[in-house]
C-alpha cells in the first residue's frame, strides 16, 4: 500500500514539473500591443492604427498602449481614431510622452486610462484652418461637442476637455484666462482626472497595469502606410497638386514629352495611391480622373470646348472626392490653380514661350502674302510692266496700261496725274506702283 501511495506521489510530482514549463508559457503569451503616435495625426495615421488594432484583436491581446507625442493634425482623421477607440474591446492605454496637443488631446481622452511623462503636456485643442486662422462656427461648434464626448466616454470632467478647445472658458487657475486655451501639465492633468499617473517610462506603464511579464509587440508603419501617411499631411496635400499643375503648365509650353509632364502625372498618381491606401479615397474616385484624362485628350480632336470642360470639372471633382474632407480639398485645389496661372504668366511674360501643344488643335498660321497667301488672283505677269497715271496716287489712284484701267497704289510718295510708273509688286488685288523717269532708265 504504501509502495502503490509513494508511486502516487511521484506521478504528481512528475506531471507538476511537466506542467511548469507550460504554465510559464501560457503566462508569456499574454501580449501587449505598443503603438506609437509621433507625427502628425493625419488620414493615413488612421489607416496605420486600424491595422494595428485588427492585428492585436486577432492576437487576443490583452491591451493596447499608445505612446503619443504629436503636436496634431487632422482634425477628421482624429475623429475617425477616436471611433475606431470606442468600437475596439480591448483596453486601449494613453502614454503621453511629452505632447497631445490639438487632435491628439482627443486622442488621448478616448484611451481607458491615461498616463503622462514628467515634461508632459496636453491641451490647446481648438480647430485651425490650413489659412492658420481658427475654423468657421460650426466647424469650431463640433470640434468642441468632439472634445466633450472623448473626456466623458471615461467619465472623465468635460469643462477642461471643452477648455482646451473653447477660449472663452476662463480657468485662471490653469494658466487659461478669458481668451486662451487651456492646456495641462502633468501634475494639472492628475489634479484633474485626466491622467492616472505621472510616470517616467513606458515600463512603469506597464507595471502598474499589471502588465509587466506580458510580450510586448510593436508594430511599425509598412512601406505603402508610410506613404499614405506622408501623402495625405494637410501641408503635402497642396504642395503635391500644385507641383502637379505647374508640371502640366510646363509640359504646355514644352515640345514633346518631358520631365514636367513626368512629374505632374507622378504627383498625381502619388496623390491618390496614397489616399486609396489611406482608405479616403475609393476606386469610383480613380476612375472619375481617368475619365477627366480621357475627355482633356479628345478635346484636341473633337471641336467645341465641351469635352475639355466636361474633362476639367471631372478631375477637379475626382480631386475633391478623393481627399475625405471637401472644404479642405478646395482650398488645396485653388491653391494648386493659383500656382499653374502664375507659372503660366511668367513663362509667357518673361520668356515668350508659347503653347506648343495647342498648335496642334489651333490654327498658328498666318494668311499673309511672305507665307504666300493672297485675298485674290495674284496677277504676277503684271510685274514689271510700264503705265502712265490717269489720276493722281494718293497714294492711291488709277493707272492706263495698253488700255486696261487698274486701280493701284503707291510705293510710299505722292505720284502726279500723267506719270509714268513701273508696276513693282502683286499681291492679289493691291498693285503696287512707283515713279520713273521714261529717259535714262533702264528697266
């Protein structure tokens, strides 16, 4: 019996060192996804963080950290973050190192908790236009209702959220009298609520979590996120569509096919890659532009103008469509006209170009008597022939020649009644006459 017990005893032993190897394994796989917000909070940014949330979900990660610096961006773009924040089931973590001002202040009010760097700051959140004015009514209406809703989806006080946005909520206590925004330091922050801690590293995030055996993965932006990210900036989106009106500009004024005309289409064709990635633009967009092309180009076979029109409002529309926020997009667009008409009338003015490739679709021929066109018969055996004026050449007039009354003009000087002229030139109906001396010439 006792044998049969101490076998017992050993077999449990056996299967409890077995299983240790395993249930540190199991303790292992509990994962933590580390996202980095470092850069301007633009379109492809969202795209950026959809992927990484889908990745961490099909994971089973057990959170979500985002360590945001970023001065903001996109005020859209942070909107369809914060969203994408709300929908997700995991706990999504804020690590504010260093800034989340603007869009990422949103950003971070929508994480379940928030924790700040010593030297951290969030806040000064109200909507500026690309002019770098503050936006219209409305605009500034809904950003504030946006600031409210991200600090209370965590029961979080909303009047410093609608603060930060609204500079006519004086917090004199925060340093955001009458007229100023509020933003927050660390300290403030916790005061507050609106940061559950001051910490000085990402791991001392994760230690107070609980978190600090987990697997900790960090994704990087890919190739074409990169890309959409860079392309989809509000400072690049303008740059990209006047680099690409001033290159067609250019290639206008330009024999052939060149390196102007390369560069219009490839910021083109970069513009709406990186907003398809972005996820802003769908394919009906691309093919509204192509259509655009294709109606441009039959302009110069087809007479009219409508096709042309018909092409322009087409790749304007496709532009606008494309770019997810219109009022923002038309803006860019009038920039990118402004920019092609002022290069257009410096390569006119001060290099006297011309339109090379409307010479195809224009007529650029004169119907002048050098490029041998003349309004009538050009009665060339005239040439050379003497006359006599019947009535003075004033300098027009009439002359007899072997009979034939032709009407003429002078070369230049008054002719009198009953000269003898020599017919010098045609050109079609004008005969042109001058005065010689019937002796002493040898004509």
């Amino acid at each position: 019996m006792r044998k049969m017990i101490g076998k017992f005893l050993l077999f449990i032993l056996f299967l409890s060192a077995i299983s240790i190897p395993f249930a540190q394994s199991d303790a292992a796989a509990e994962k933590v996804y580390h996202v980095k917000i470092d850069a301007a909070v633009e379109k492809g940014l969202y795209a950026y963080l959809k992927r990484s949330f889908a990745e961490a979900e099909e994971a089973g990660a057990k959170a979500i950290l985002l360590e945001i610096d970023t001065l903001g961006g996109h005020t859209e773009a942070a909107g369809q973050i914060g969203q994408l924040m709300q929908e997700t089931d995991m706990d999504i973590i804020a690590y504010v190192n260093y800034r989340a001002i603007s869009a990422g202040a949103l950003i971070a009010l929508y994480a379940k908790k928030i924790y700040m760097s010593p030297s951290g700051v969030m806040g000064a959140s109200q909507v500026i236009k690309t002019s770098g004015n503050a936006a219209d009514v409305k605009a500034h209406s809904m950003w504030v209702a946006e600031m409210k809703s991200a600090a209370k989806s965590h029961n979080r006080e909303t009047l410093y959220a609608e603060a930060m946005a609204e500079p006519s909520i004086p917090l004199s206590k925060y340093r955001a009298g009458k007229g100023e925004l509020l933003t927050l330091t660390s300290d403030e922050a916790e005061e507050v609520g609106y940061s559950d801690g001051t910490v000085t590293s990402f791991h001392e995030v994760l230690k107070l979590n609980g978190l600090e055996n987990a697997e900790i993965v960090k994704t990087n932006v890919t190739f074409t996120e990169g890309i959409a990210r860079f392309v989809t900036h509000p400072i690049v989106v303008p740059i990209l569509l006047s680099i690409a009106g001033l290159g067609l500009v250019v290639e206008l004024y330009s024999p052939g096919f060149g390196v102007a005309g390369t560069m219009a289409l490839s910021s083109l064709l970069l513009f709406f890659f990186g907003h398809l990635i972005a996820g802003l633009a769908g394919y009906e967009t691309l093919i509204l532009f192509i259509i655009g092309i294709v109606l441009v180009i039959l302009e110069f076979f087809l007479a009219g103008g409508i096709a042309g029109l018909l092409g322009a409002v087409a790749i304007v529309v496709s532009i606008i469509l494309a770019g997810g926020n219109p009022m923002f997009m038309a803006y860019s667009v009038m920039i990118a006209i402004a920019v092609a008409v002022s290069g257009m009338v410096i390569i006119m003015k001060f290099f006297g170009r011309k339109l090379h490739l409307l010479n195809k679709v224009v007529l650029m021929d004169s119907t002048d008597t050098e490029s041998g066109y003349v309004s009538n018969i050009n009665r060339v055996e005239l040439l050379g022939k003497k006359a006599v004026t019947i009535t003075p050449l004033r300098p027009s007039g009439t002359i007899d020649m072997e009979g034939e009354r032709i009407d003429v003009v002078s070369q230049g000087s008054y002719i009198d009644r009953g000269k003898h002229v020599i017919i010098v030139k045609v050109e079609g109906s004008r005969i042109v006459v001058r005065e010689f001396e019937e002796k002493g010439e040898n004509e």
